[in-house]
C-alpha cells in the first residue's frame, strides 16, 4: 500500500470499513499526519450527526409494502464487468462516502435507520397521535399474543405480535385486515415477534393472523391463529 493509498482511507477508517490489516497500517499513519487525523474527525462528527438525528415514521403504506414485497423479489444477479478492475483504495472510498451518503438520504427523506427493520424486530414502533386511538390485544390459540393500535381518523393500524409459535422457514405469519369486503394482507412476520403497519380501510372490522407459506397467499388458507375485533 503506498502513501497515496493511505490518505485515501480516511472516510473508510472512520466507518470502521476497513480490514484489519488496513487499521494497523492507517493507525500508524493517523498518529504522523495531521490532514488524515482532521478529516477522520469530521467523517465522525457527520456520522454521529446522523445517528442522533430525529427519526420519522415513513407514510402508514410504506413499511408494510416493503416488507411484503421483498419477500417475493428475487435480488438481481452481480453484474459482470470485462474491464479493467478499479484500484482497491478507490473502491474502499467510493464504500465508505456511499454509506455516509445513503444514511444522510435516508434522513433527509423523513425515514429514520431501523424504520424499515425485518418485520421479526419487535421494537419498532410507529406513532399514532389521533385523539381516537384505541390499543386492544388478545392472546395466541397455540400460545404468545397480538395486539393493534388504530385510529379510523387517521385510516392507520399497527399490528404488534408477542411469542407466537416459532415457524420453519417455509411459513409466516400473514397478518389480514378483514371487512366487507373481504380480507386484504397487510404484511407477513417471519418470527412470532414483529410489528406490521398498515393503512386501515374503513370497513375493516377485524384483523386476523394466519400461517401461511414464506411467501405469502392472495387470500388467507388457514384458520386464524389471532383474532381481533376491532368495530
């Protein structure tokens, strides 16, 4: 690695994204020069910006669209490229600027980082400031619990599952808002503990949770393991 290469590192270092024999080779030359050490400072500072930033909910759809879409969507392949490969401290660089860039994005565009968490993480939460909000739960058949926080004022719902049975890796819990017309997904958890958010149709006057493949079904295809009334 030459000089060149090294003063390069200076956003990667300060992202921790850098291999270790990269650390020891730019610790050495953090404690010899005073650019290096002023840019890793303010590379720290921004990223400490952005973690202490305020975070927004993401609009009531949004969360739940997500969630269900990438259980069905197969990531594009690595695309090939016959050219010459880039130098690997440009490519280092080119990692660590994309990673502050994409958080600052993300903030920028009212999405707090973790607001989009697998639907497996129980904490996350998503506010509901409705003077009608309305919070009711009901325990599992087969063990564990569900509850929803709704406001009609606001057409939103947060379904909110605690220790239901551990599922194999063939099957999820879909979570259905149930009214007039029909049932309609509001978003699958792969693990008995996770929270779905979703936009609450007017007729909807139960929530019902059900196992049904990893993948999802159009129309629920077995008995409810949870069910909520929510007239």
């Amino acid at each position: 690695m030459t000089t060149a290469d090294v003063h390069t590192l200076t956003g990667a270092y300060a992202l921790d994204a850098v291999t270790d024999l990269e650390r020891a080779v730019f610790t050495r030359h953090l404690a010899e020069c005073s650019v290096c050490e002023g840019e890793v400072a303010e590379f720290r500072a921004t990223a400490a910006k952005l973690g202490l930033a305020m975070a927004a909910a993401p609009a009531a759809r949004l969360r739940s669209r997500v969630l269900t879409e990438i259980t069905a969507t197969r990531q594009l392949p690595p695309s090939i490229t016959t050219g010459p490969r880039p130098r690997r401290w440009r490519k280092r660089v080119t990692v660590a600027m994309a990673a502050v860039a994409a958080a600052a994005a993300l903030l920028a565009g009212g999405i707090g980082i973790g607001a989009l968490q697998s639907p497996s993480t129980p904490s996350v939460q998503v506010a509901l400031p409705a003077p009608d909000v309305v919070t009711l739960g009901a325990p599992g058949d087969s063990g564990g619990s569900a509850k929803v926080t709704f406001s009609r004022q606001r057409g939103e719902a947060v379904i909110t599952t605690d220790a239901l049975p551990a599922l194999d890796g063939g099957h999820a819990y879909q979570v259905w808002l149930i009214g007039r017309r029909g049932a309609q997904s509001a978003g699958l958890l792969h693990s008995g503990s996770g929270t779905v958010t979703a936009a609450l149709p007017s007729d909807v006057d139960r929530i019902g949770i059900t196992t049904e493949p990893a993948t999802g079904s159009p129309q629920p295809t077995a008995p409810a393991v949870v069910r909520l009334p929510i007239s």
